[in-house]
C-alpha cells in the first residue's frame, strides 16, 4: 500500500513538471533512473543508437533504457550510471531531448514501473 502511494506520487510529479524527464531516483550508489515519456525512448536511442551513444561518449555514463518489461505502460525508465557528475551530464542531455516536444501525460497504470 505504502508502494502504491509513492509510485502514485512519482506518476504524478512526472506528469506535473514542465520538462519532461526532470525525475530522477537513486537505484543505488552508482546509478539513477530518470523517468520519461515512452514516446521519448525513440529520440533518446536516435538512429541506429547514435543519440544514446553520443551521450554515452559526452557523458562518461552508462546510459541504457529500462522499461520493466512492460511496454504498453505511457512511461519507461532510463539507467545511468556512472559518477555523479557524469550522470547529470546525461540527465541534462536526456531531459534536453524530451523536453522539446510535449507528451502526454502517464495513465494510472504507469505505477507499474515503479
């Protein structure tokens, strides 16, 4: 219940915040998931992986999408790992794409990815 009521919150303040993608929670010491439309997956992999490589080599992180395995959810999230420095250059990189187009905001059944 107590999950339910975290992920409803994490749903909500994604579908509130001006830029798209500008969430993003600790996985663990050295990683962070950043939530973002999946509409956006596609822009953020680029053709043939470039976009997602060139943040890759900019950055120092590690980048790779994460979504859950459930790919009818309206979200899905991006692993960055990497030193901290290196994964807010990707988050900055990340959150820049998304944010130049608009998307619908999650269903409800976006909590499962949490």
């Amino acid at each position: 219940e107590a999950r339910d009521e975290t992920c409803l919150a994490l749903v909500s303040e994604v579908a509130a915040v001006a830029a798209p993608g500008a969430l993003t929670t600790p996985v663990d010491d050295d990683t962070e998931r950043l939530v973002v439309p999946r509409q956006a997956v596609g822009r953020v992999i680029g053709k043939r992986g470039a976009t997602i490589q060139g943040i890759e080599r900019n950055s120092g992180a590690r980048v790779r999408v994460d979504d859950g395995g459930d790919r009818s959810s309206d979200i899905a999230g991006i692993l960055i790992a990497g030193a901290p420095d290196q994964r807010a250059q990707a988050v900055e990189a990340i959150t820049d794409i998304v944010s130049r187009s608009r998307y619908p905001p999650p269903r409800k059944d976006a909590m499962d990815l949490c």
